[in-house]
C-alpha cells in the first residue's frame, strides 16, 4: 500500500521570480548644426578725403572790427589796472 503524501502546514514552496527589465531605451544621437560662416577679412572702407579750402579764418569786418568787439566786450579786471599789471 503506498502512503499519501503529507503536507506540513509550516512548509511553503518558495518560486524565485526575475526582475522585470525595462526596455530597451532609445537614444537619440543629435549633433548641433555647422557654425555659421565667417568672412575672416571684412571689407576694410576707405572714407573720401575731405577738401578743405586753403583760406585763412577771418573776424567778419576785419581787423577792425575785431578791435571794436573786443574793445566793447573784454573787461580788464580793475585790481590789474590799478597795480599797472
């Protein structure tokens, strides 16, 4: 006669599970774009010369007149009058 199988109430069966792995992740690769050209030698601009007439500067009316005006609008200060400077 064969003898069933007895359980004990203590004993469990243990199944050992292996972890979930996530996907595989995709990886995107992006390069930055080209740097812009650069003209390594600017035009250099060359401004025209400027023709400046060849004539002396002149008090309107003269010498004289430069006399008159300053005559009329320079004042000698009175302290240098009065110790002859």
């Amino acid at each position: 006669m064969v003898e069933p199988e007895v359980k004990h109430p203590l004993t469990r069966k243990i199944i050992i599970v292996p972890p979930k792995t996530d996907p595989p992740k995709t990886v995107i690769k992006l390069t930055p774009p080209n740097p812009p050209k650069v003209n390594p030698d600017p035009p250099v601009i060359v401004p025209e010369p400027i023709d400046f007439r060849n004539i002396e500067a002149m008090f309107p009316g003269g010498a004289t007149e430069l006399q008159k005006w300053i005559f009329a609008n320079v004042e000698y200060p009175e302290v240098s009058i009065q110790i002859e400077d």
